[in-house]
C-alpha cells in the first residue's frame, strides 16, 4: 500500500459532512455559492471537450494545420499568430508521454500543460526542450515519496510534470512566421503522445476519472449544470481548499448537495448572481494598470489562480486555458470604462473614422518572443477584407513615419522610436503611407474589439516600464 489516502477516502468521506457541518460557520447558501465559484469553469472544460472529443480521442494528439479564417467560427477571439497541436489528456489510470521532436533553434514552440479547471499548471519551452526528448505527466497523487525514486524516477531526458487533476489539456503552440507551415506540419507530425500504464499496488485503487462524466448532460441552468458535474467529481480532481479550509466534497455537503445540485434550501438565483458578481470583481481588481490607460493581469497569478476561484471562474468565460505570465501576457486599454481581462477593449468606429495606436517603441520581448495586435467583430470573429490582413505585430511589413521598416531584414536595432497602426474600415482604404500599418475594421463601420498579444513578454511590459501605445479617435484617413 503505498498511497494511504486511498485507504481511508471512503470513510473520510462518510465521516466528514457531520464533521464538517459542525465545525463550520458557513451557511448553507454561502457554501453553494462557494461551490458554484468553483464549479462554474467545468462548464468551459465541457465546451472544448464536446467540441474536440468527436475528433480526437482521449489521450491522442490532434493537429490545427492553417490559422484561423473569418468564415472559421469554430473559436471565439482565435489568434493569428500560431498553430496549435492539442492532447486531453487522462492520467487516471496512465502516465501521459509527449515525445518532442528536435525542434530548430528560431521555431517558436511552446508546451504548456492545464488542468480540468483551465490553471496553467506547467509549460516547457525552448529552454527545457533542448535536452528534454519527451515530458512524462502524471496525477499528482500518484506522487509518493514512500515509493521511492525506482518507482517514478525520471528517465534520462525525461521531464516530470504533475497535474493536479485527472484530465485536462496539452496545448502546444507553434508560431507561424511567413512560409515555415510545411516545417510546422513536420514537427507536428514528429510530436507523439502515448501513454504508460501505472501499476497498482496491491489495495490501490485507482482515481475515478472526470473522463467517465457524461458530459453531455444538461441541467435547466448553468449553475445547476456547473454543480451537477461539480458533485460527481472525487479527490482526484477536485483539488485546494475552500473557505475555512473545506474540501469541495465537505462544502457540497454543507450545501445539501449530496449527488446532485438539488436542494430546496438553496436560492439557485441568488448563488449564481453572488457567484457571478465575484467572479467580475475578482477580474477587476487582478488587473493591475500599466500606463496609458492599459493595465495586465497580476502576473503572479494570471493563468494559474491557486485558490483565487473568482478570478478562475472569471478567466474560464473570457480565455480559458491562458499562458501564464510572462509567456502570454494579454493587456487591456480602456478609455475609462471598466474592462475584463482578456476581452480585448470594445471599440465602435463610424463609417468614417479611425483609431490610432502610437507604440512610443517596438514592444520588448524575451528570446524568441512575438507579439500581435488583432482585429475581431462584435462576434468576436475575424474580420474580412480583401487584403486578408487580420493583424499586426512583429511579423508584419510595418514601417516607421520615415518609411523605414520596423521589422524584418532590413530593420535595424538602433533604428526605434515611435510607429503608429490605424484601424479603420476596410472598405475605407489609407494613402499609400498607412498602407503597411492598417489594421482593417469592419466594413461601413460598426464594433470591433482590438486585442493585443505579448508572448514571452521582458519585465518591462510587465513593470509599466514601457510606455503602452496612446490609442486615440479620430476622422478615417483616405486616400486623396
Ligand atoms: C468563520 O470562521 C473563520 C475561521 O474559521 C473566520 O475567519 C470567519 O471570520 C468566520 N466567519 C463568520 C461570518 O463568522
Ligand atoms: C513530487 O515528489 C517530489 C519528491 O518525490 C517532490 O520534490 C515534488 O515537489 C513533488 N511534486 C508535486 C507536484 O507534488
Ligand atoms: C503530416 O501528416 C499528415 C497526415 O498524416 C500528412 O498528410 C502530411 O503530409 C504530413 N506533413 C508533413 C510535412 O510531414
Ligand atoms: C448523456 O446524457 C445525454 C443527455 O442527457 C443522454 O442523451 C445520453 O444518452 C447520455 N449518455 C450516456 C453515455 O449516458
Ligand atoms: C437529487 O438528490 C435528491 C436527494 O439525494 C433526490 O431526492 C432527487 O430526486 C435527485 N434529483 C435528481 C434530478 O437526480
């Protein structure tokens, strides 16, 4: 017997309602809407589970092959900037094994590692990779030190990750820079993930897998909905502590909620406006203001929120399954008024109007970092236009007011200061000056969201240090 937790679940578990009850001064309405906090961002898991799983079987690797297009709706606010290789994963009854393939030393790749919950629990990248030829994840209680080093000790190249539920995702980001997608496409193809069983020992039993939930079971409202799969879910994958220091089971049981989210002494809409109104405040005050009007989500805890569920359940609606900080850092502008991490500003231009961003520099990046800024509808969708230009950043042909470019060949380091990018219609085209740098917005007018992106951000963006792009209004600029 080597994990003793196992042994005594059963009766833990019959034992701690009672327990848990008397010793607790939570009521049974505070303890639904702490439950409901946490069980909300199941409810984003079941989204990409029920739209990946006819596709992609559990623990086997899938491949996006071309970025994003308008007419791809599949995803909401999707970025531009790379292709995505995709594992849900089950480590409950097996290591999980991604083989990475010799990658070249300019490919911007990166492996990151989530749980059922959307925390951004591990990433490998360029650093790790190079002597690492295959990442072995497996279940954090399976992580025994009574078992000693011969039973999970690393192979040699092998890194060893643990994640703190029974499933979740294996993103890897492969960025995209002019005609490197036959190269991508090779590296894809040379990345594997199998799997491990994981031996028992005797009296082990092994964890119940969120993978056997129906996931496809619907409830008459998103909250029952969200504490309906909450109350199917054991130790393995409902990890952390609530308020006073419960476990989710013992707070499920505080708010009546034995095996299902029923319980008449709950106030359903209260919980969830309770819940709702946390998860908002919780985004709110985890941004913190850069200058100009930007402000980025506190980078100790942007992407993996610990015991923060507010801001979990917040992140879970507006960009499940975000990078950590400073591999992806997503900045918001606001002109005032209140903005949510990751929704990227919402902006209305008029037939003939524009919007300028004035970068004071090009942004500041680590090793092989890149960065973005990219133009959706009010659908949160790419926006068409004949030039099938749907952002701007590093990678773009942008030029400085002297024409010189900004990026590329013939860019020089010494040669920075400021650039401009305008967003404008895309029936309204720019002289020939602005070309480069337009950003297109919808035809005629209308709303639009802008959403910027720095991966692998230096401390200056973080820090405030760098100074934000100005972002103002003005009339269309057009062509004589
Ligand atoms: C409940 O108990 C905790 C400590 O166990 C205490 O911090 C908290 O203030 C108490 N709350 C109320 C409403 O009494
Ligand atoms: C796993 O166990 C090792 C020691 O055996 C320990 O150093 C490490 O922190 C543990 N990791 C987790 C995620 O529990
Ligand atoms: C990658 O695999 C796909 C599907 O198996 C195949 O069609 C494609 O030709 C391969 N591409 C490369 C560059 O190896
Ligand atoms: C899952 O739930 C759906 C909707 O309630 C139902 O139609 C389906 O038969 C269930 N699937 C399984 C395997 O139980
Ligand atoms: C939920 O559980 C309660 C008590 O455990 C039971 O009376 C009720 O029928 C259950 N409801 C559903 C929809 O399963």
């Amino acid at each position: 017997m080597y994990l003793p937790w196992l042994s005594t679940i059963a009766s833990i578990l019959s034992m701690l309602p009672d327990r848990a009850a008397a010793e607790s001064n939570l009521t049974v309405q505070e303890a639904a809407e702490l439950a409901l906090v946490y069980a909300y961002p199941l409810l984003a898991y079941k989204k990409t589970y029920l739209a990946l799983s006819p596709r992609l079987p559990i623990n086997n690797i899938g491949h996006a092959r071309q970025l994003k297009m308008p007419a791809d709706q599949s995803v909401v606010k999707p970025n531009v900037d790379t292709l995505y290789s995709t594992v849900m994963f089950d480590v409950s009854r097996q290591d999980l094994i991604v083989g990475i393939p010799n990658i070249p030393e300019s490919q911007y790749a990166l492996f990151s590692f989530h749980d059922l919950y959307g925390n951004n629990f591990a990433v490998v990248g360029k650093e790790d990779y190079g002597s690492t030829k295959r990442v072995r994840l497996s279940h954090t209680l399976a992580n025994n030190t009574a078992v000693g080093a011969s039973r999970y000790s690393a192979a040699p190249s092998e890194t060893r990750l643990w994640s703190p539920t029974t499933v979740g995702h294996v993103l890897v980001r492969w960025l995209v820079d002019g005609d490197n997608l036959d190269s991508i496409h090779a590296l894809q193809n040379a990345t594997s993930s199998t799997t491990i069983p994981r031996p028992l020992e005797s009296g082990e039993r092994t964890l119940t897998s969120a993978s056997t939930i129906n996931w496809s079971a619907s409830a008459p409202t998103k909250a029952e909905e969200a504490l309906q799969l909450l109350c199917q879910l054991d130790e393995g994958d409902t990890p952390g502590k609530l308020a006073n220091g419960l476990t989710v089971q013992e707070t499920l049981a505080i708010a009546g909620f034995s095996d299902n989210a029923t319980n008449s002494g709950v106030d359903m809409d209260a919980a969830n406006r309770a819940a709702t109104a946390s998860a908002t405040k919780a985004g709110e005050d985890a941004l913190q203001n850069v200058n100009h009007g930007w402000s980025v989500l506190r980078p100790d805890i942007a992407g993996n929120f610990g015991e923060d569920y507010s801001l979990r359940m917040q992140i879970a609606f507006t960009g499940y399954l975000m990078l950590t900080s400073p591999s992806a850092v997503y900045p918001s502008w606001s002109d005032g008024t209140p903005s949510r991490p990751l929704e990227g500003q919402a902006l209305h231009i008029g037939p003939d109007e524009s919007y300028i961003y004035t970068f004071s520099r090009r942004p500041p990046l680590q090793g092989l970092g890149f960065w973005s800024l990219t133009a959706y509808n009010s659908e949160g969708f790419l926006i068409e236009n004949p030039r099938k230009i749907y952002k701007i950043g590093d990678r773009s042909d942008i030029a400085f007011p002297s024409g010189k470019p900004v990026y590329g060949p013939d860019a020089s380091a010494e040669d920075d200061g400021p650039f401009q990018i305008l967003v404008q219609p895309a029936d309204v085209a720019p002289p020939t000056n602005w070309m480069q740098n337009w950003l297109p917005g919808p035809s005629g007018g209308g709303s639009l969201s802008v959403l910027l992106r720095w991966y692998d951000a230096a401390q200056q963006l973080l820090d405030g240090k760098y100074e934000y792009p100005r972002v103002t209004k003005q009339g269309a600029i057009r062509a004589e």
